[in-house]
C-alpha cells in the first residue's frame, strides 16, 4: 500500500536568527563535515590541528604542512564568498519548489549576477550523483526541453525541417526521467531516445527484480529486453492507467519542471542541461 510523505523545511523566518554571524555559518559547516573535532581534508590527520585565530574557519595541519577550512576540497572552495551567502544560497535553492534564478538569487544575497549563477552551478554540483539504485515499482517517460519551432527564425527553421522534417522534437534537448513510487527521481540528459540509451540507462539506475512502468513508445520496448518487469500504459487510446502501471507520478515531475523552465529560467543551454 502506497503512504504519503509530507514534506517538511526550516522557515525562512527560523532559518535567518539561527546563522547571524560568520562564524556561526563556518561552525554550521564544520559539523556538518567533522563533528566535533576538524580533520585535515587533505591527509586524514586529527591530531596536529591548530586553529588560526585571525582567521576562523581556518585550521593548519601540522602533519602535512597545509591549511585547510571545512569547504576544502568541495565544491564551495573557491571563491570570497560569505558563509552565510552559501547557507542561504542552499536554503532557497533547495526550497524554490521551481528553482531560483540567478537574477533573483543575486538580489537576495546582494551580490552580482555571475556571482548568483556561479553559486548555484556549485551548489547543484555540491549534490552530487546519486549511486543508490532506483527500485519497488518505478515510473519512467521522456520529455523535451527547448524553444517552440514557431518562435524561431525562418533561417532554423528551415534548417531544422531539412534535418528531420515533420518533428516537434527536432532541436530540443530530450530527458529521460525515472521515478520510485514515493520515492527518489532520476532524470538523465540524453543524446536520443534509442533503444540502447534506454536499456542502458535501466541497467544503470534500476534494481533488477524492479518493475517499470512507461507508455507505449517504442523504444520503451527494451525494458523487457533488459530483464524487468514491464507495465504499459497506452496513452494514444487515452489509457493513463492499466492494473497498478501508471506514468502520472514522472509526468508530475515534468509539469513542475517545465514551469520553471518557462517561468523562471526560460531557458537553459544543452550544455548545463544535467545541472539543472
């Protein structure tokens, strides 16, 4: 039987009394990291560590000779930027149920707008990949990102019509995305919705012994291939659910997205695509 999960955040209102100072964002980051005591992030050592006192957050390894802060070696190093800009950074990117642009970012931190958009590339890089297999009943389906055909140049246009003729697809970015039933979603940047990339993508992100459930596209026809049980449902006959298969719980996932992507990015290269 499925269960609902609420979700639950820290208030902006909580959130801000909570870190007021530097050095209250830096020891925010050091527990995260450490714990209690600091560990050398580049030799291991927790023995020979002096902290700099003109410096806090700072800490000197006496085993290796270096100096070393909480942020070393991870995505948020480099860079001026105040602890307490990078904790809020965090805090509305991952509560921005549609995401947050780098304009409004830099507004709300008072800092420039290659600042805002730097930030939060690290910050997305900083969440990493996740390694844990997708399993129970998962959900899969493609959507594509990119501008309407009917906003382009005639010049695109007409070059998009001689490449492939006849398809809305044509010059957008197609994603593939997979989703537990109450669980974890995985959405892939691809170069194409072939039967490979799409076996190989189920063998990479799905438990075997997993059900998957997907519509009727054709490609889609290498999950069997990849020894999972396969639910189908035909949406061309109108059919959005079949038994226990369904594809709504993935296709919400891209109704969220894609109003952010119009509404607040508006667009975003293939490029970065993945990141976001």
């Amino acid at each position: 039987m499925r269960t609902k999960h609420v979700a639950t955040t820290l208030s902006l209102f909580n959130i801000m009394p909570a870190y007021p100072t530097k050095e209250d964002a830096i020891r925010y980051f050091e527990r995260v990291r450490w714990g209690d005591s600091p560990v050398c992030t580049k030799c291991g050592c927790d023995a020979k560590i002096t902290p700099q006192a003109k410096h806090p957050g700072r800490y000197w390894c006496g085993d290796c000779r270096s100096y070393f802060t909480a942020l070393t070696g991870t995505p948020l190093e480099y860079g001026k930027v105040d602890p307490r800009k990078w904790l809020f950074a965090a805090y509305l990117l991952m509560t921005a149920r549609k995401g947050i642009s780098s304009l409004q970012l830099s507004k709300e931190l008072d800092v420039s707008q290659p600042t805002a958009w730097y930030m939060l590339h690290r910050l997305r890089l900083a969440c990493g990949d996740d390694l844990e297999a997708l399993s129970g009943v998962v959900e899969m389906d493609a959507t594509y990102f990119g501008g309407k055909r009917k906003n382009m140049s005639n010049a695109k246009r007409k070059q998009l019509a001689k490449e492939q003729p006849g398809r809305g697809t044509v010059g957008k970015q197609p994603v593939i995305g997979m989703r537990e039933w109450d669980g974890r979603t995985k959405a892939v940047a691809v170069d194409s919705e072939s039967k490979k990339v799409v076996r190989d993508l189920i063998k990479g992100n799905v438990a075997k012994g997993s059900t998957v459930c997907t519509d009727e596209a054709r490609a889609d026809n290498a999950v069997s291939k990849a020894g999972y049980e396969h639910k189908k449902v035909n949406h061309s006959a109108k059919e959005y659910v079949n038994g226990m298969a369904s594809t709504n719980g993935i296709e919400s996932v891209w109704a969220v997205l894609k109003r952010g992507y119009n509404g607040v990015y508006h667009n975003w290269s293939k490029k970065h695509c993945q990141k976001y």
